[in-house]
C-alpha cells in the first residue's frame, strides 16, 4: 500500500498546497524518481522544505487539504473503493445528496486518487 505521495506528485503538490500541510516529511531531490530514502515525519521539524528536499503528503494530510463540500456544502467528499473483493480501484469523488456524482476520479490506490482530484480542484478554483 502507498504511504505518502512520490517524488513526480510531491513536486506538484508544492505548488499547490501550503508546505506546512505535508506532514510524511521529504524525499530527497537528489534520489531517483522511486522516491527510496524518505526523511521522516519525526525529523520534520529539523528539515528544511526547499529545492533539496520535496515535501510528502500522507492520505490523511491528502484529504485534510481537500474541502468538505466543493460548493455550498451540498455535495460532500467521498473516498471509497467500490470493488473491494475485485480490482482494486479507488474513487475520490464529490457527489450530492442522491448520490449523484459531480466530479469523480479514480486511481489505483488512494493516495493517487486524492491526488488527481487535489489538482482537477485546483484547475478548476475550488480548491
């Protein structure tokens, strides 16, 4: 299971969220894409969050950052894996009080799909 957010996301996240959001700690930008060596969270307070050092994001700190409703507090937040006994796929989505979904996207596993929605929001201002 993915922990925290790898090196390509963190990049983006940083442009996005506020750095103090972060709370895995950082991956080293001089390791390779796969993210290896992680400064943990117990270190944070001692690590400098600049170029060398890309801030993570855990699932919780994920969605932490995402809103409650993504507009006047009729459509709420899910985070569900629709096919626990099947492929494992999860849905990050926004949906009303029928059900009825507004914005949706899917990912293998949670942290990617938080993330995918983290920036359709952000693209679309509502973030």
């Amino acid at each position: 299971m993915k922990a925290y957010t790898d090196k390509k996301q963190s990049k983006k996240l940083a442009e996005i969220l506020p750095i103090e959001s972060a709370d895995m700690g950082c991956i080293p930008s001089a390791e390779d894409d796969d993210g290896n060596t992680l400064y943990t969270a117990e270190y944070k307070s001692e690590v400098i969050f600049d170029e060398d050092c890309i801030p993570c994001w855990s699932i919780a700190a994920l969605l932490d950052a995402l809103p409650a409703s993504c507009d006047n507090g009729c459509h709420c937040l899910s985070l569900i894996n629709p096919n626990p006994n099947d492929k494992t796929e999860w849905l990050c989505a926004y949906e009303d009080c029928y059900g009825d979904l507004m914005f949706e996207c899917y990912a293998d596993n949670s942290i990617n799909a938080c993330y995918e929605m983290i920036l359709k929001l952000h693209e679309l201002k509502l973030l």
